[in-house]
C-alpha cells in the first residue's frame, strides 16, 4: 500500500510537467473570446469577464494546484487590492454620520464593477500560476498571436460585410479607421499593436524547440503573426498604439542586437515586414497624414478634458464618486456650454490615475500603487534572472504599450483588454518553480552562456 501511494507521489510531477502545453490553447481563447465581442464593452462585459477569468483560475486550480509558496508570495498584492476595492466600497455601508463624503452618485453599478475587479485578479492569478511552469510563457503567448489573428481576419471580414449583420455589437466606422471586432479605433490598435510585439519577442528569442514540420510551422505563423497584426494597429491610424507599438518593436530588435545574437537569421523576413509596412503606408497615407495633421488639436482637446476631470476628482479626494459612476458624474458637472459641447458624450477620462481618482479617491489610487510596485519589484528581479528568454521581451513591451495608451486613451477601460494585461503581468510576476532539476539548470546554463556571447 505505501509502495502504491509512493508511485503515485512520485508520478505526479512527471504528469504536472505537461499541463501547460495542454491546457494553453484553452486558457488562450479564454483570454481571447472576449476581444471577439467588442472587448466585452457592455452592459454585460463585467460579469462575463468574471465567468472567463474565473473558469481560466478554477481549471488551472483544479489541474494543478500551486504550492502554498506561491499564495505566500502573492498574500501582499491580494491584501492591498481587497483593501483598495474595500476602501472603494467603504461609503456603501459605513455609517454616514462617520464618514465625510458626499455619497455614490451611482451605486447600483457597485456590483458589476466589484465582479469586474474579481475577474481581473483571477486574470493576474492564472497568469501567475502558468508563469511559474517552463515553457507555458511561450506556448500560451503562441496559442494568444494564433487567436488574435483569427480576431484581425475576423474584423476584415467585419469591415466588410458587418453592416449586413443584425447584431448591434459591432459597429464599424465611417472613416477609413480600422476597428476590427472592436468598437473603438484606439483600442484595437492598442491590441494588434500587443499582439505585435508579442510575435516578435517570440521570434527573436527562438527556443530550440526542434526543427520538424510543426516547429517549422509556428515559426512561419509567427512572422505572419507579426506582419498581420502590425498592420491592423498601422491601419486603425491610433497615434498612440502605434507610438508604443514602434517603440517596443525597436527595443525588442536592439535588445536582440546588443545580445550579439544577429541579425542574420531573421533579416530578411524582417526586411519583407518592413517593405510591407512601407507598401500599407503608402496605401494609407492620406488618414496617416490627416491623423498627424490633428495632433495640435488632440492635445488641446485632451488636455482640457483632463484638466475638467482632475477638478472633479479633488471634490471627493477620499472615496471619489463610486466604481463605475464616472458616466454619471461627467453628465453632472458639465458646468459651462464649452465643456458640456466637448465632453458630453466622453464615458471615460482617458487616463487611468484620474479613473481611480474619481472611483475611489487617493487612497484607493494609493493602495493600488503599492500593489503594483510590489509586483514590478518581483518582476524585475525575474527579468535580471531570466533575461529576454521564452519571449519576455515581448511581453514587457506589450504591457508597456497598454499602459501607455491608457495614460492617454481607454485601452485599460475596456474588460478584455485590461484582463490581457494583467495575465502578461502574471506571466513575468512568477519565477519559474515548477519542473526537475536538470531542467533548472540547463535553463541557468543556457542563460550564462547567452549573456557571455
């Protein structure tokens, strides 16, 4: 009997050691499905990213549960975002006579919003969970490039026939802007532009994976990857995404370079890249030109909405107005013609710090930033160990990009897309700690060897 449990212990890791590479394409199209229905921007989305989140957390919990190791390390940043959201939600139910506020201004949306916040840290867990197992960064991100494709393909055929449709979910643009399954320009260039880089950090970092048809195979769908999604973001004219985008595309090929790895083993398809870039801008050159010819009036624009909404956010500095509520707030403090002709149509301020201002005041943006320095700590203490391997370039650059537009765009309000972010962010949080020991040190072996070239 104790020979029949002690096979079984000694089994279990040789049956963990294959759980990511079978479970990554479930886990991908999770991520992925909600980018199909306009980023889950709806009335519904929050709920459904919490059903998605939450069925990608319970599958990986219930096929491989990690060490108590793990929960211990992640006990801060679970501590700090209950505090924050329990700060946000604080005016709801402590005694008002206590508390100086000025009440939610819409506090039916409280619930929606909390399964919303449930669903992105499940997001981030799970992301966690595989980041902790060799080669699940690589195989999940191949398995997310494969899916966003089949999003771009989808938006093509969108933008074509999608006014047939008698859905109302996605609604293409008049303009020549791209949008894809999306609603919002901005945001999908953003996702393609992630989508972008992620192919690329996979393509330079190259793991000997072997050299047979289905190796050869990934390889080829990583550099269509790569073309197909940089040209949806180059074609949804958003200035920002494609700021971040190009920038992270060119640390990525300098890191590459600096590693003396060289360039001769994916010049020329990137010379191809290039040269098909250059043919799409020179096809798009007028909305390029128009879009470039409106960044004077951008900035003016957004920097007079930002303006308005920092002096709404310092008249309820303690708890904000309520998670969720800044629709309502906007419609309310339209003080002057000028304002409410700009802004009364605005859902979202446009930058993420003023968003959890005027959802949860200082405090909440507070706790909020401690949780997330807590995990860049982690992370880059990961990133000084592992260095670019398995695609991690790519993933750094891809949440680069997001927060970026989300300091001057909604990327990070949109369910879908703040859920992908947070799973990459996941993805780098954990080292490595699953698998054998020869493993460990071929990794470590292969890591020195590559900083000695």
């Amino acid at each position: 009997m104790h020979d029949r449990v002690g096979s079984r212990r000694r089994a279990r890791p040789r049956l963990r050691s294959g759980v990511e590479r079978q479970i990554a394409p479930i886990i991908a199209l999770l991520l992925s499905i909600g980018f199909t229905f306009n980023g889950l921007d709806t009335l519904s989305g929050n709920p459904t990213l919490f059903l998605l989140c939450g069925a990608m957390l319970a599958l990986l919990l219930l096929l491989d549960a990690p060490p108590r190791l793990f929960w211990t390390r992640a006990l801060p940043i679970l501590a700090l975002v209950l505090l924050a959201y329990g700060w946000a939600t604080l005016p709801l139910w402590a005694p008002a006579q206590f508390l100086l506020r000025q009440g939610y201004i819409v506090p039916d949306l409280l619930l929606p919003r909390l399964l919303g916040a449930a669903g992105l840290l499940a997001a981030f867990l799970a992301g966690a969970m595989l980041g902790a197992r060799r080669n699940a960064l690589a195989n999940i991100i191949d398995w997310m490039l494969l899916f966003g494709c089949v999003n771009v393909i989808g938006g093509l055929v969108l933008r074509e026939y999608g006014t047939e449709l008698p859905w109302d979910i996605w609604r293409p643009r008049q303009d020549m802007r791209f949008t894809g399954t999306l609603s919002n320009a901005n945001v999908a260039g953003t996702y393609y532009g992630m989508l972008a880089l992620l192919a690329l950090g996979r393509i330079v970092s190259d793991p000997a994976i072997g050299d047979g048809p289905v190796a050869q195979a990934w390889r080829a769908a990583r550099w269509v990857g790569l073309l197909l999604c940089a040209g949806a973001c180059a074609i949804t004219a958003s200035r920002s995404a494609m700021a971040g985008t190009l920038l992270g595309l060119t640390g990525i090929g300098l890191l590459h370079f600096l590693r003396r790895k060289g360039f001769d083993s994916w010049l020329v398809p990137l010379l191809l890249l290039l040269g098909a870039g250059g043919v799409l801008a020179v096809g798009l050159v007028d909305m390029l030109f128009v879009r470039a010819s409106m960044i004077a009036e951008g900035t003016a624009g957004r920097t007079m909405m930002w303006g308005h909404y920092w002096h709404i956010a310092r008249q309820a500095p303690w708890f904000g107005y309520g998670l969720g509520s800044f629709p309502d707030v906007n419609q309310q403090m339209l003080t002057d013609p000028r304002t409410a002709q700009a802004l009364w149509m605005v859902n979202a301020p446009h930058n993420l710090i003023l968003r959890f201002l005027i959802d949860g005041g200082i405090p909440f943006l507070l706790l909020l930033t401690i949780a997330m320095l807590v995990i860049v700590r982690r992370i880059a203490a990961n990133l000084s160990y592992y260095g670019p391997l398995d695609g991690r370039a790519g993933v750094v650059a891809a949440i680069f990009t997001a927060l970026l537009c989300s300091m001057v765009d909604i990327a990070l309000d949109i369910p879908a897309l703040a859920a992908m972010t947070l799973f990459l962010i996941g993805l780098l949080w954990e080292r490595h700690q699953f698998g054998s020991r020869s493993a460990s040190k071929a990794l470590t072996v292969r890591h020195r060897s590559m900083k000695g070239k």
